[in-house]
C-alpha cells in the first residue's frame, strides 16, 4: 500500500512515521506528478492558510479534488480537516480549500496556541478503548451534510472527528501519539479488510 503525506507545511514527518511502522510506504507529496500511483493521501496539521496557498502555488488543487472525485480515500488531521472542508469559518476569501467533505469547520475553536489540550475520547469505530488525543489550535465542525457520519464528539458536545464515504477529517493530531489506530481506520477505508 502507497499513502501520499501531503509535505508543504505542518506534521508530515509523523504521519509518515507511524505509517512506516505498520509496513506502508509513505511518499511525500509536494509536487503534482507525487500524487501518481497513490492508494490514498494524507493531509497533515499545520497552518491551514498557508497549506492553502502553497497548494495553489503548486497547482495541487485541483489534482487532488480530481482523485478524490475518482474514489482516492484522504484524510486530514487539525489543519488538514480545515481544508477537506466545503464551508470555513473564518478562511480569508483569497484563499482555497480542497472542499471534500459536505461539512462546515470553524478554524481555532478551542483557542491559540496557548489554550491547546490533550482529552481521552470515545471513537467508537476505534474499539471500546478510549483514544488519548491531541488538540493543538484545534478546529471543530459545526454542520454536517447528509452524507458525512460523526465519529466523535469532545465532552462538551464538539464534533472533532467524521466520515464520508472514504474521507476521514478528525481536529486532533493522531500523528503526535504512540496509539496508531486512527491511521489504521483510515487504512481499512483504503483497503477494507
């Protein structure tokens, strides 16, 4: 199995880390012709606006929304799910996500840098287990469409993780974690078992 890391900005590295050490070859993707002979693509937290631009400098845009029309299975992680997103509270208008998944985000929910915390939550799709997660100017979904399942709500009622069809967005950074089962779900979405 071949998982693109989307690598212009943010936690790339990680990810590609721990998909390594389940046995998956993990290509960085910076340029258009990366995206070729991909299984799936990850894209990692960082800084949304300036993923956003640097994605429209490199012409990945398009490219990827292509695939991801075609069936490509993506997921995104805090900044990542910001850009999977087809409605962003608070993107300056210049700017471009990857609009992917039927649903509304609002950027930095929780708070600056300063506020970031760590919380165990239920993911039921995860198993039974508890998943330790980690929130870093952490954004949350507000609305859902029809098609988009939520996989995970903070305490407080915060929608921080959701499906639809073979897109996985979760607000957390599972890559900052010892515990691999998000990237596992997301490699069953890739290839079920």
């Amino acid at each position: 199995m071949k998982i693109g890391i989307l690598a212009l900005q943010g936690a790339f590295v990680e990810h590609a880390a721990i998909l390594q050490g389940l046995g998956v070859e993990a290509p960085l993707v910076r340029l258009c012709r990366d995206l070729e002979g991909l299984d799936g693509l990850i894209v990692p937290g960082g800084e949304s606006t300036t993923m956003s631009r640097l994605m429209m400098d490199f012409g990945l845009l398009d490219p990827i929304r292509e695939r991801a029309g075609k069936g490509l299975p993506v997921m995104g992680t805090c900044a990542g799910m910001i850009l999977m997103a087809r409605e962003i509270q608070g993107f300056p208008a210049v700017l471009k996500g990857l609009a992917l998944m039927d649903m509304s985000v609002r950027r930095n929910a929780f708070g600056s840098q300063v506020d970031s915390f760590e919380v165990d939550l239920e993911i039921p799709v995860l198993g039974q287990e508890s998943y330790h997660a980690v929130f870093i100017r952490a954004p949350l979904i507000e609305r859902v469409g029809e098609g988009v399942e939520i996989l995970s709500r903070t305490a407080h009622g915060a929608v921080v993780a959701a499906r639809q069809g073979k897109l996985l967005a979760v607000a957390f950074h599972p890559e900052l974690t010892a515990d691999p089962r998000v990237h596992r779900y997301f490699l069953d979405l890739v290839s079920p078992p």
